[in-house]
C-alpha cells in the first residue's frame, strides 16, 4: 500500500527511511542532516565505514546504501544520492527512477516490507517538485506488491499536494 503523508521521516517506525544524502554520506543540511542528527554519532561512523567507490564518493548519484538506524524509530537508513537539477537534459529523470529502484532493491534484499522515501532531490539539489513527484509515485506503484506499507514523506503542504495528484 502507497501512502502519501506530511510527517518528520525522521519519527517513522518502518523497516527503513531513505535519506537524500550526498556522495559522501557524511551528513548535510534538509533530510540528510536530520536523519543524521537524530540517529546520532553511530550513523557517521557507519557511513564513514562504507567504503569508498572513488576519492570522496561512498554512494554513486542514483545509488543506493543500507546502514542501521540505530537512535531513529527505523531499523535501518537506506541512503540514496539524487540528482542535481540542471535542467532535464542530464539524465536526472533516469538517475532520479534509479534512486527509487536502488533504494527498493536493497530493501528487498534484507527483507524489510516498510519503507518511507523522501522528496529526494526537491531540496537544495533543485528537481522541480511535480516532475519529482511523478517519477516517486511511479516507482512506488512499480514496487507496491513486494511491500506491505511504502510511505511518499512531504516535508510541506505543496509536497504534500503534488504527491497526492499522482498517487490517486
């Protein structure tokens, strides 16, 4: 079952929350930042135990990583890195679909049959936010019968309302 919600990701208890992180895995401002500070000093010396795939980068754009949750409500953080907007004629779409299907993938992996998402790439990275909604809910719908709960998280109203339109 899809569920679009406006909720902090950060108090869900699901199987896993994905985090809009960076290459780096390190932390950073909007989700990522949150997900960090709330999971506390372990998440950080988890991600800086992954191991790098090239000077700095633990996580590929449209890649995805598991680490525990260990302080969150979520057993586990599955980290994807969305694209930056540079005006559609990039590969973001593609790049963005592949943070969904990464972030599905390894969750079917360990087993886990909850997930919450965020709006990956609609914060400081740029994606306009209807574009980004449509390819979360297509996603979604592509992997709806492998999970008994995946959850579209809105950090506002506007977020909120554009997930809305497509998952009807």
């Amino acid at each position: 079952m899809i569920e679009v919600i406006r909720s902090d990701i950060t108090t869900l208890a699901v199987d896993a929350i994905v985090n809009a992180a960076n290459e780096r895995m390190l932390g950073g401002g909007g989700v990522d930042g949150a997900i960090h500070r709330a999971a506390g000093r372990q998440l950080y010396e988890a991600c800086l135990a992954t191991p790098e795939v090239r000077p700095g980068v633990r996580c590929p754009t449209g890649h995805s990583r598991i680490t525990p949750g260990f302080k969150l409500p979520a057993r586990h953080v599955i980290h994807t890195v969305g694209p930056v907007w540079r005006g559609g004629g990039h590969g973001e779409a593609e790049l963005l679909a592949s943070c969904y299907r990464s972030a599905f993938a390894l969750a079917r992996e360990h087993a886990l049959r909850s997930i919450a998402f965020p709006a990956i790439s609609c914060g400081v990275y740029g994606y306009p936010l209807d574009e980004a909604a449509a390819i979360a809910v297509r996603e979604a719908k592509a992997q709806e019968a492998d999970f008994d709960r995946i959850l579209l998280v809105a950090f506002d109203d506007a977020a909120c309302d554009a997930l809305g339109r497509y998952a009807r």
